[in-house]
C-alpha cells in the first residue's frame, strides 16, 4: 500500500508541477510525454524482472523434483 500511495503522490507532484511551468504548451507536453513513457517503462520493467524471476523459480522446481525423483529410485538401502 505505501508503494501504490509513493508513486500516485509522485505522479502527481510531478503533473503539477509540469502544468504550473512558465512555459510554452508545447514544453508541457513534451514534459508530460516523457513522464507518460517513464511510467509505463516502470511497469514493464517491474513485469519482466518478476517473469524472469518466476521462470528462474519454477526451472529450480522443476529440477528439484527430478532429482527427488532419480534418488527415490535410487535408493540403496532399500
């Protein structure tokens, strides 16, 4: 919750501030532009970082039941 609270209140200074510079619209929406891209950069960053580590998660699951499995059959004390 405090995450989702940081980044709306940071979005959002960071609009008013664009919307309250003494400068040409054009500049504005430029700024403002390049605020919407860096945010949806985040959210694709964030999305690919948390695949990449849930695809790393399930191959060392995957790895691991293989093995439980080969020292099952293996097993020399039975």
């Amino acid at each position: 919750m405090q995450t989702w609270a940081a980044f709306v209140m940071s979005i959002s200074i960071t609009t008013f501030g664009i919307v309250n510079l003494t400068v040409d619209n054009w500049v504005k929406g430029f700024m403002g532009m390049g605020l919407a891209f860096s945010i949806g950069s985040t959210f694709i960053l964030a999305k690919t970082t948390r695949d990449l580590h849930e695809t790393k998660r399930l191959a060392a699951m995957v790895d691991e039941a293989k093995v439980e499995k080969l020292l099952s059959q293996h097993d020399p004390l039975k």
